[in-house]
C-alpha cells in the first residue's frame, strides 16, 4: 500500500465532491481524526478502512490507490483561483492516458497537423495567423465553422468536455509532452454555447502562439496572452471575408437582428461581432450602450454587460443548444475498443464516466444502426 498515493487520491476526491474531513468521516463511520491522519499519511490504515473511505466517496476501492501522472506543459490559467485545481489536473491526466491508451491499441494516432504551421503564427499578425491555421485546415476564407470540436479532434487536438460550475474558469490546453496538443473546454450549463466554442478557439490560439507559456507552476493571468488568443479566436471563428459578405448582407435588417444572425451564422457571441466592427473603425465604443439600447427596445429587458453572455435564455435569444459543441472522438475509439475486444465493457464504462448498466444501455444503441 503506498501510502502517499492514497493519502493524496482521497484529499483529492473529498475536494473534488465538496466534502469537509468531518462529513467524509461521519459518511464513512470513521473519527475525525482517523481521516486527517489518513490525509497526512502519518499512518496506515486497515483496510476495512479504505473500503468505507470508498463507499462514501463513491468510487471504485482501486481508484485510491491508483498513482495520477503529474502534468508539467499544462496552461491552465483563471480570472480567480481555484480551489480543486488539483482535481481537474488530474482528471485531465487520466483522460489523456486513456485517450492515448485506446489511439495506440486501435493504431488510430493522429499527427498534430497544425505543428508545421505554428513558427508561421506570428503574435504581431493575428489575424494572418488565424487566417493560416484555417487554410491549413482546408477551410475556405469565407468559410464558417460548423463543428470546431470535429475541427479540431480532425487536427490531432483531443477536446475534453469539463463541467466546473465557475464562470471565470471557462478551458485550459496542455502541450504535446503531456500527450496533448489538448483543449479542456468548461461545459457547465451556465456557460453559453458560443463561450465554448470560443474558448476551444482561444485554447488552440494559445497552442500557436504561446507554446513558451505551457508551464504547470504559472498559474496568474498574462492580459496580452489572453487579449491575443481572444483576438486569434474571433478571426479563426469568423474570418475577415465571411464576415464582411454576412454582414453587407444583412444590412437591410434592424441592428440587433442583423448582429444576431451574422453570430448565429459563425456560432460566436454577439460580442465577438461587435468586437470585430471595432475593429474594423466601423463604429466607435458606444455601440455597446447602442446595442443594449436596442435590445431592450425589442425584447424589454436588459442585457448584462458581461464578458459573455451567461446561459443560453434569456440572456441571449437564438442560442445554440449543447450539440452545437460536442466531442465525438474519443466516444467512437471507446466503442471501437470495446466493440473488437481491446478493452472490456467495465473498462469502457470507467473510461466514459458512467455506470455499467448505462454502459450496457449505450452499446445496445451502438448496434441499432451499424
């Protein structure tokens, strides 16, 4: 039994479940102290022990004793700190391992076709680096974006879904050394669909452009890093060309309705649209106080000024609903696994995060179509 692992697993899982030392001892019929000796590893303790531990952490026995692989070229920056930072390293850690583990067992690796591009990616050029990436990527230059995540996983970038409920987390990357390139992208309800799609975006532009950045011990907002992904984001998502035939398109229409469809179109937030008309001198900093002005005119209630907006409704009419940002990849290399015995229905389960009955319920709806 190491000790030091199984003290940090269970630290880990009680934080990660919102749990206190109390609650977790009094869950598991232990003492207080019982838990916080264990915590420290200043003892071992019997096994009946653990077992209990697991039963009120609801986790399997050997997921405490089972070492996390420490990740070192990580970028995982927030706007404040978190405090179970700890448990989403290493539920990312566990996830690139068994996404590595199935592309090896199915030979299906794939190459990180944009590496050949990124000392092209200049930070003074944004959008030229934008612009390159989506070449690259065989998009046209007017071209939008209908499935980033397929995108992106079509590029050699795994995507993980997160679900943290905080909105000033909203993704995280983590660099080929750690088995990336990879983008961590928070799903948590409240963030609006078009936040994902734009952090998975932002993620990518930080893998461009700041391969330096992706040091684990940096935790502090760079604002000109950020201001740069933002920037390479909305111009990936929404090229210059695109959005200028969108938007002379749609000139006959009111303002909010033409902002609207033109985002609905790039499956960015209105925000990005009014960033881009800033940036392009076509209107001035008022169009914010414009634009809400109006909204409110047509729908009779305000929208909050925030850096996206929260949710889908009401904060923002003609969302886009949760398929509109889906990762497929590592479902299908689970089902293949599974399906030509590489892994076992159980294992399945444990790699997808669900029970076995689901997992069951899920391979009886694999074999309705072939």
């Amino acid at each position: 039994m190491n000790l030091q692992i199984l003290a940090l697993n269970v630290r880990r899982l009680r934080t990660a479940k919102g749990l206190s030392q109390r609650v977790l001892a009094e869950n598991a019929g232990l003492s207080l102290p019982a838990i916080k000796s264990l915590e420290l590893a200043k003892s071992e303790p019997r096994m009946r022990t653990v077992q209990a531990i697991a039963k009120a952490l609801d986790v399997r026995l050997q997921e405490l004793f089972q070492p996390v692989r420490q990740l070192c070229t990580v970028r995982f920056r927030s706007a404040k700190r978190l405090q179970n930072r700890e448990n989403i390293l290493a539920e990312v850690a566990r996830w690139l391992d068994n996404f590595s583990y199935l592309e090896e067992c199915l030979n299906k690796k794939r190459p990180f076709s944009l590496g050949a591009v990124r000392e092209q990616c200049s930070r003074d050029r944004l959008s030229e680096a934008a612009e390159l990436c989506r070449k690259k990527l065989g998009l046209k230059a007017t071209e939008p974006i209908h499935d980033v995540c397929g995108l992106l996983e079509h590029a050699g970038v795994k995507v993980l879904p997160l679900t943290m409920a905080s909105d000033s987390f909203f993704g995280l990357s983590v660099g080929e050394e750690d088995s990336g390139p990879a983008v961590g992208v928070n799903v948590w309800e409240r963030i609006s669909v078009e936040r994902r799609i734009f952090s998975a975006a932002h993620e990518l532009g930080h893998l461009m452009l700041h391969p330096q950045a992706y040091d684990i011990t940096n935790v502090d907002e760079n604002k000109e890093e950020e201001r740069e992904a933002d920037c390479f984001a909305g111009h990936f998502l929404m090229p210059n060309k695109g959005f200028r035939k969108e938007w002379n398109e749609a000139a006959g229409l009111h303002f909010v309705h033409r902002v609207f469809k033109v985002k609905r179109i790039f499956r960015v937030s209105y925000k990005t649209v009014l960033v881009r008309l800033l940036e392009e001198g076509a209107v001035d900093k008022s169009v914010w106080k414009k634009f809400n002005r109006a909204y409110q005119q047509l729908f009779n209630r305000s929208l909050s000024f925030k850096a996206e907006p929260m949710g889908i409704d009401p904060a923002e009419p003609f969302g886009l609903q949760k398929f509109d940002f889906y990762e497929d990849r590592f479902k299908l290399l689970t089902r293949e696994a599974v399906e030509k015995d590489k892994i076992s229905l159980s294992r399945g389960a444990e790699m997808l995060g669900i029970g076995i009955e689901e997992m069951q319920d899920l391979l009886q709806h694999w074999e309705v179509i072939l």
